[in-house]
C-alpha cells in the first residue's frame, strides 16, 4: 500500500494563512493550471450535503465561501498534516460542526458505510506517493463507501497526461519543480483516462460526470 507522509515545512501556519490563498488558489489555479476557481465554487455550493467529508481542507477557503443557506451542518475534515486541520477548522467552527481526522486519505476513515450525504476532495490526489493514480484509488473507494445512495463526491486534481490534457509553460515548469521535491507532487504518472477509469470503476459509469479544464480533472459523481 501506498504511504503518504506529513509535510509540515509546506503547509506551515504562516503558509497556509499568507501564502496559500493568493498563491495557490488564486495564481497557480488561474495561470498555471488553468481551472476557474467559480467552477469549484459552483461545484461546492450545488453538490455539499448536510453531513460532508473534505479530504485535504488547505486553509477552509472554499469551504468559507458557502452561502448563508447552505445545506452544510455537520463536517468531517480529513488529511494528514495537523496544521492544515487547526487553520481549516478555525475558520470554519462558527458556522458548522466541526470533526478533524489527522490520517493519510489512502487508509480506511474513521466513518460508517454510508453515513455521509458528499465528500470532495480538491486538489489533493496529485501530493499523494504512487506511480499513477491507481496507486490512489483508496480515497475513491473510501469516498463510495461512506456516501449514503444518491450522495455526491466531487473534487478536482491536477494531471500530466492523458485526454484533454494541457499543460502550458507555467504548468510544465512548476510540474517539473514540485515532482522533484521530496513529499511535494506525485502526479507524472497521472493521467486523465486512468482518474476516470478508477471513478467509473467505484461508481456506476452513468453517474460520473468528468472533464478534464486545462491540466485538472474535474468530477462529480453520484452513488
């Protein structure tokens, strides 16, 4: 089985307050890897149940942008690096019940079989140890699992292959970069047909809805 580690140098609190939002989520998304960050609001506003999993918080930013009326009560926040759940979770308790679970996604969650109504997870497939994604295929399992039927799992991942794959110069650089630091990227390997493969194979075909923007595959599926 495939072993994540902690990264606590990269998701420190001062990077995950000052850096993370105007670098990652608003730069790196835009000019690198070409995914509209309204898409992922959209995707989170619409498909959030009442009881939600999020696999790799960052820093709560999606998650603080719900509307007021969102259907959002009781949350479970997953991912290995404890920094990322305290920042995540302090922005967040106001509003929601709030549950931290600091585990590597890849291994079993501390929740029922199909006790929770969405799951998603955002950008975090690619920091995963693996050679390709279905070294990943863990969290999808355990996604399918817990989501009661008719629940919905969505998220996005950056790729370096496969159809509709597009990387410009930004993206190849900082893919290049970022795979060959330690515990940063794990993604050469991974590809567009292999990530909807593993949906289709967790998940009736007919309920996967994937695309593939710029170098990320988005999805939505329903159990």
């Amino acid at each position: 089985m495939t072993v994540n580690e902690k990264n606590e140098g990269m998701y420190s609190r001062a990077g995950l307050t000052r850096v993370y939002t105007p670098f990652v989520i608003r730069f790196s998304h835009r000019f690198a890897w070409r995914v509209s960050n309204e898409v992922l609001h959209r995707n989170h506003r619409e498909h959030i149940g009442q009881t939600h999993v999020t696999v790799g918080p960052g820093n709560g930013y999606f998650l603080s942008k719900l509307p007021a009326d969102t259907r959002l009560r009781t949350l479970h926040l997953l991912d290995i690096n404890r920094t990322c759940l305290d920042v995540a979770a302090e922005q967040l308790r106001s509003r929601f019940d709030v549950h931290t679970h600091e585990q590597d996604a890849l291994k079993p969650w501390p929740l029922a079989d199909a006790s929770v109504d969405s799951v998603d997870s955002h950008m975090v497939l690619h920091t995963f140890r693996g050679d390709g994604i279905q070294a990943k295929a863990g969290l999808v399992a355990e996604a399918a699992r817990v989501l009661k039927p008719g629940g919905r799992f969505f998220g996005c991942t950056i790729l370096s292959k496969g159809e509709g794959v597009r990387k410009n110069w930004l993206a190849r650089r900082l893919l290049a970069l970022y795979n060959g630091q330690k515990n940063t990227f794990s993604n050469a390997g991974d590809s567009a047909d292999d990530l909807r493969a593993v949906l289709e194979k967790h998940f009736e075909p007919g309920n996967v809805d994937f695309r593939v923007d710029g170098c990320v595959g988005i999805w939505v599926v329903t159990r």
